[in-house]
C-alpha cells in the first residue's frame, strides 16, 4: 500500500469518525446554543480574563515605549555636560570611626 493511498484511508477514517459522533459530543455549550450554563458562562470568563491579560501587557509595553520616547527626547535636548576627571569635584573627606576596644 502506497503512501498516498494510506494518506486517503486515514483521512476518510477521520471524516467517518467526525460524522458519527453524536452532535452534544461535538461542540461545547457555548457553541451548542446553551449559553446560559455553567460552562459557558466559566468560558466566557476565561476568554474576559485573557482579554483583561492581553490588555495589561500591551499598556505595559506601551508605558515603556513612551518612557523611553519621552527620556531619549530630553536627553537629545538638554545633554549631560561633559566634565574631565580633573574637573570634578572630590569626594568629601570620611572620618574613620574609633573601634570598640
């Protein structure tokens, strides 16, 4: 037996198997037509969570995208100055703390 033909034969097994399930069997409440059961009801809450995820990660990203917009134009129109190692001022003087004897 060919390839192709074992291709065929399993793919009109499936059809076969998709025909004879009973209908309950091959869809969920939702889209069976009960959408006021439980279970459609929970779906629709997971699907409203995931939205409300998705949501937050893009204003997240957005935030960011914007903070950095933001920063990289302020530092284009006011740059640090540059000072040389000599120019700086120095560290203030620590005092060194008496250890207990």
């Amino acid at each position: 037996m060919s390839s192709g033909a074992l291709r065929h034969l399993f793919l009109v097994g499936q059809a076969f198997g998709l025909v004879a399930l009973p209908a309950p069997v091959r869809a969920c409440a939702a889209c069976f037509g009960q959408s006021d059961d439980a279970m459609a009801q929970g779906m629709n809450l997971g699907i409203f969570t995931l939205l409300i995820v998705t949501v937050f990660v893009l204003l997240g990203l957005a935030a960011c995208g914007i903070f950095l917009a933001r920063r990289s134009a302020r530092l284009a129109a006011h740059p640090p100055e540059q000072t040389s190692p000599a120019e700086s001022p120095e560290l203030p003087q620590t005092t060194s703390h008496p250890t207990p004897s």
